[in-house]
C-alpha cells in the first residue's frame, strides 16, 4: 500500500522496474479511464436522442437515484485528487 502512495512520476521515469501493487494501480486506472470515457459517451448519446423529460419518464427511477448518487461520489472523489 505504501507503494502505492509513493508512486510519483519521476519514480516511472527512472526507469526502475514496477512492482506488482503499481502495475496493478496502473492497471486498474487505465480501466478507470476507460469506463469513465464510456459512461460519458453514453450519456452524451442519451442527451442528444432523448429529452430529459422522456429519460426521467421511462427510467428505472431508484436505479436513477443510484446512478446519480453514485455518479455524484465519483464526482467528488476527483475533485479531491485535482485538490492534491
């Protein structure tokens, strides 16, 4: 764990090998980075085909409160790292 919290950018660039935890780390935020484009690309498409009455008709509506409260965490999860 501590590793985890070490991992700088001047420790990639010299050039010393990763251990396990921070290719893990790597890992798991390339799939971060990934998914988080996805999600936007959806509901950039859900925008642009559907008025935002219709989607709040026809949705699941505790699936969306769970959606928009989990959405909301993650939102301030990253303002928290842009704070750091």
């Amino acid at each position: 764990m501590e590793a985890r919290q070490n991992l700088r950018s001047s420790d990639l660039q010299s050039g010393r090998p990763l251990d396990i935890d921070e290719v893990r780390l790597v890992a798991d935020l390339r799939i971060m980075h990934s998914k988080v484009e996805e999600l936007y690309q959806v509901v950039m498409r859900l925008k642009q085909r559907h008025p935002e009455s219709d989607i709040r008709k026809y949705a699941d509506q505790s699936a969306l409160e769970t959606d928009i409260h989990e959405v909301d965490q993650i939102y301030l999860w990253l303002i928290g790292l842009k704070k750091e």
